[in-house]
C-alpha cells in the first residue's frame, strides 16, 4: 500500500466546531497529523467543492489527502 493511500480505515478523524470556530483533522494510526483546517479553511474546503453535502467528513478528508499524495507529520518535539 502506498503511504498517502489514505481511507476511512487507516485514519482518525476529529472535529472541534463552536459557534464561529471550526476544526477537522484527520491523523494516521499513530497520531501523526495528515492534514488540519481551522476556520475559513473549513469554510474554504466545502466552498470549494471538496466536500459534497452526502459526504462525511471522515470521507471528504481522506479523499482530499489520498488525491494530494499527502503525508503523514512527525510531531515535533
């Protein structure tokens, strides 16, 4: 398996949302950071067409991260 193949199965999704902030994130088996959006880049990301209306969240970013070939973070220290 490549390692930017990501889908719902190998991914942890989170999402932080109240009254005028936002957060979705989605992390590898092992916590490391795939991709992040706050604020304006959630709102940017559906505004886009990224994200559809019968989509998950989960699913959006996955397909989002898999198309972009991106890679998983180390935490810095």
């Amino acid at each position: 398996m490549k390692p930017y193949y990501w889908h719902e199965n190998n991914t942890i999704y989170s999402e932080w949302f109240e009254r005028d902030r936002a957060m979705v994130r989605i992390t590898d088996m092992f916590d490391r950071e795939i991709m992040c959006l706050w604020d304006s880049d959630v709102e940017d990301f559906v505004t886009d067409g990224f994200k559809t209306t019968r989509q998950s969240w989960h699913e959006a970013l996955t397909e989002y991260a898999t198309e972009r070939k991106l890679t998983a973070k180390e935490k810095s220290l």
